[in-house]
C-alpha cells in the first residue's frame, strides 16, 4: 500500500513497524527542549472525553462522565442529550429488527388517517388488505386510523398477518385494533426503514402530507437502487391523476426523469389489478434472491 509516496507494509509484511525495536526519541527532541514543537507552538493543554478531545474553552467541565452516571442526584437533562438520543435510535433500530425479522413477504401501504370508516376509500382499503392476505403477503401500515386501519382489518379477518408501525405524535393516536403485530417509533426515520426493509412492494391509497412523503420517497430509493426494483401503486385514479398525470407532462417531458422512472409508477382502481402487480414483483424479487 503507498501513501504519499511512500512505501507502508503491514504488520505481517516485510518493513513492518516495531517501535520495540527502534530507539525511542526524548520527548525533549521531539517537542524540542522547553516542551514547544518544532515549530515554535505551544502543545495545547487539553481534556479526553473518550474519543472526543476537548481544548480551551470546551475543557471547563466540573464532572467526568463516568461520574454523572455513577451519581443519581441532580437534574436529568443527560436523557435529553443527542448521545443519549442516539443511544435511543440503535434501540429503535435493534427493536424494529427483531420483532419484524422472521415476517414473511410483505407488501406496505401507504394512506390517510382522516379516512372514515363509511367512506368508499375504508372499504376499498378493507378488500385490498384481504386481497394481499389472499396471496400469503403481510400487510404493514402506519398502524393508524382510517385507511391504514382499513388495510389491517381486511388483512386480520382475511386470517393474514397484519402489521402496524405506528409513530408518536403530538396528539394522541395508538395503534388500530386490527394490528397483530404492533412497533412504535419516535423516530419517523428508524420507521422509514422498517417500513422499506421488510416490504416487496408498496401501495399508496389516497393520503395527505405522510402519504405524499412514503411515496416519494419509495421512488426515490427504487430510482437510486438503494432497494430493488419494487412496483409503486397508486390505488385510485380520481385521487392521483392530478399528480400522475404532472409527473408524466411536466417532470418526465423536461427530462427530469426518464422513461424507466416513469415506469415505476402503476395507476389503478382495481383490487385484483394491484395485487397482480405485487405478485408479479414478488416473483421476480423471488428468482432474482
């Protein structure tokens, strides 16, 4: 291996590096006489704080670690510190892991929670979890109301398993009575991921803002290749036509995308027509693993 022009073996290979065997330089030679570098600075005083160096201003910590977490007195804002939060994510992570990693094939839909139980769209969402369940796939959703709970209960009464990922919001809002297997998240990001991980294709019903985010950015990992090719269905075409129609006029037509991208979307009213488009998908991803 050569960094900067200079020949570096390994610690197995010829030339490697033994400081046991060289002569050790006085510290004196190195920082030069009076403690300074050869350069003439002053080494910095400074503090460890595991890997992290801290120096000047940063150093005036009264606490070591070790100690604020030996001690139980005092506030508890260290729980609302972002290396505690991160501590959080890994959790949600290991946890989302482990409750979904023996699901089988999965197909996620997307959908409103303001959805009515009496409206068209709840019964469409009904027939089309109980379709999927039909197929041997899981159903996920957001494990909300309305269109999510619709997809969950066909799903749950058609026998198949049904699956909520629910989110915590500012208002109150738990998972539906339809789900069988249930995670919550406080992070939408670690729930992204479940969501896209455990899923061979996804379906979008009519949505607001969080719908509108799932499917964009399903495309957009299919379109990166950051997931396998899966189909996106835009189930009812009153309510995405509007949308289709200017991503196939406007951002295909400028060249925005291309032809395969526009490709990626499948439009529909039909029940059977969307799971015929995930059992197809499901075929292929089947022979391509």
């Amino acid at each position: 291996m050569t960094i900067d022009g200079q020949r570096h073996h390994g610690p197995e290979g010829n030339g490697a590096h033994h400081p046991e065997s060289e002569e050790q330089q006085p510290v004196g030679e190195v920082l030069g006489g009076d403690g300074e570098y050869p350069n003439g600075d002053e080494h910095p005083h400074e503090k460890q704080r595991g890997p992290v160096v801290l120096r000047r201003s940063r150093m005036g910590e009264p606490t070591t670690t070790d100690q604020r977490l030996l001690d139980s007195r005092g506030p508890a804002d260290w729980v609302h510190t972002d290396p505690w939060r991160v501590m959080r994510i890994q959790a949600e992570f290991v946890e989302g892991f482990g409750a979904l990693a023996e699901v089988p094939r999965a197909t996620t839909v997307f959908g409103s929670a303001r959805t009515p139980r009496e409206h068209e769209e709840y019964r469409e969402g009904v027939r089309l979890g109980s379709a999927l369940a039909g197929t041997g796939s899981a159903v996920i959703t957001g494990g909300g109301p309305g269109t999510m709970e619709a997809v969950n209960r066909g799903a749950s009464e058609a026998g198949g398993l049904s699956i909520g990922l629910g989110i915590e919001l500012p208002f109150e809002q738990g998972l539906n009575p339809w789900v069988d297997l249930g995670v919550n998240f406080r992070y939408f990001f670690t729930r992204k991921t479940m969501f896209v991980k455990y899923a061979q294709a996804f379906v979008c019903l009519p949505g607001g803002f969080g719908t509108m985010d799932e499917l964009f950015e399903s495309l957009t990992l299919v379109q990166t290749k950051k997931v396998t090719k899966f189909p996106v269905v835009m189930f009812g075409r009153s309510y995405w036509r509007g949308l289709y129609e200017w991503i196939r006029d406007t951002m295909h037509s400028s060249g925005k995308i291309g032809d395969q991208e526009l490709g990626l979307l499948h439009l529909t009213d039909d029940v059977d027509d969307a799971v015929r488009v995930v059992e197809e998908a499901y075929a292929a991803w089947d022979a391509a693993h």
